[in-house]
C-alpha cells in the first residue's frame, strides 16, 4: 500500500523525485509583469477532494484547501493537503499524511512548506524556511533535530506550491504537444530536484460529473523501486479556467492505481461539463 503515499505526492505537488530529459522543455523563469496580472485560476476557499483505488479498493481519499493569510506581512495563499487510508486498507497500511505550503499571492515564491506524515509506521516532520534575501532554504528535521541548507534560485517552488504556480502561470492554450513544463522543486532532504511535465494532448474523459475535456500530460518519475518505468504516470487537468486535476493514473510493478476527482467547492471559475 505504499503506492498509496505515491499517489498522494503527486496529489499534493504533481510532483516526484523526477529527472530530466533533453527535449524542447519551458523553463524556469521569473514571472513577467504580463504573468502576474493575469487572473488567477483559484481563489481562497478552493476545495478539492480525491477518490484514490486500488484495484477494487476504495484505498484513501486526498484533500487540498486554499485559504488566504498574512505571512510577517506578506499576503499569501496558505493551502493544506490532507492524505488518509480508509476503510479495508487503512488495516494493512495507514496512511495520515498533512502537507502544507504559504507562498506569495503576487508572485507564487514559496515562504514556508511543512511536511507531517506517518505512512505506516513511518514518519516525518519536516519544515522548509525560503529565505530570498540570502537565497537559501533551510530544512529542518523535527523528528531526527536536524538542519539542511540548500541553495536556491530565482524559480524554486516546494511540493504544494508547484501545482498552483503552474495553473497560475502557464497558459494552457498555447501548450504543443511534446513539450514540456519544468520546475526546480525542495520538499525533502535530497535537496533540489528537477520536475518535468510532459504536455501529452487533449481527451474527454468519462467522471461522475460528467464529460470532462482534459489536457494530459506525463509527469516523469524515477523507474524501479514502484514505477514499471519513467513513464508510468499519467495526469488529466480540466480544460478550463480553472485547471484542477480531473484524473491521476500510475502503472505499478504490480496493477495500477488510480485517483479521481471526488469532490469540489469554492472554484474561482465554472467547471466545465460537456453536455450530450
């Protein structure tokens, strides 16, 4: 069940330990003025729920929450991410998972991610700091009282942050199939770590809402250990305003697992529906 925990990551970041690829990729690169005026996909009071299966398990459910607060006198966007097992599988493997990230509600730059998971047994607490002046983040390990720092740059984004710089700042409409979206990512102790999203094209997906229009990309993760192969994840968004996650799919060394949107509430624009 720890493939549960995978899915849940990538709920929470559309992001892994991922590696890079040459290919015609959008880089990194500070937001323009035009990117920062542009209006927003979301707006606190977001609500978004995730049904995660497992074969005929219905194994966990995922929430993200935005809700707007004052960070030493910065306006920010705090979002909490919440991960639980349920029912038949929280027996064999539970799984409480919390996830947060402040970052700023102009420019998207995270200022605090916290980190706070028991996966059966196994737990971290972990705390970023973002430190711009000095362009450095300072990790520290609750749990083993430890400290990191690491380098940063002009770009960096944590595991929650990512999701909504990239529904903020990207414009889907001009996406060509093949290429891809790359983002340099800190969420653990491996330090910095290099996040791609492959753009994939179009397709109507079948959810309980409805036909939903999607835009699919493959985020690319490291094969071996839980993954067949690099590109065993698949991600759905909406083709809308909004741009929220639809459907995550993962192809295990063993089945495959699937996430689906489950529930939605305070979305900043209409969710589109594709009527018969």
């Amino acid at each position: 069940m720890k493939k549960i925990t995978v899915i849940l990551l990538l709920i929470f970041g559309l992001s892994l330990n991922s590696q890079s690829h040459p290919s015609q990729d959008w880089a990194t690169d500070p937001i323009s003025e035009a990117k920062k005026d542009k209006v927003s996909a979301f707006d606190p009071g977001e609500w978004l729920k995730f049904r995660i299966h497992y074969g005929f398990l219905n194994a966990s459910y995922a929430t993200l929450h935005v809700t707007s607060k004052d960070f030493n006198g910065i306006p920010v966007y705090h979002v909490v991410g919440n991960g639980q097992t349920t029912g038949f599988a929280s027996i064999f493997f539970k799984v409480d998972d919390t996830y947060e990230s402040y970052f700023d509600k102009r420019d998207g730059r995270p200022y605090k991610f916290i980190r706070k998971i028991n996966e059966g047994g196994y737990t971290k607490d972990v705390e970023v700091n973002f430190d711009y002046d000095a362009n450095i983040a300072v990790l520290k390990d609750k749990k083993n009282d430890k400290n990191y720092k690491f380098t940063i740059q002009e770009g960096i984004q944590d595991l929650v942050s990512a999701f909504y710089y990239i529904r903020n700042t990207y414009d889907f409409e001009d996406l060509i199939v093949g290429e891809s979206i790359k983002l340099d990512v800190l969420y653990d102790d491996d330090g910095v770590f290099n996040f791609k999203l492959k753009y994939l094209g179009k397709e109507v997906l079948k959810t309980k809402y409805g036909k939903v229009e999607s835009l699919k990309f493959r985020p690319y993760v490291q094969s071996g250990r839980v993954f067949k192969e690099q590109e065993s994840l698949t991600l759905w968004v909406s083709n809308d305003d909004n741009k929220i996650p639809v459907r995550i799919q993962a192809d295990l060394r063993v089945g495959a697992i699937k996430a689906d949107l489950d529930g939605y509430n305070g979305l900043k624009h209409q969710f589109k529906i594709i009527m018969d």
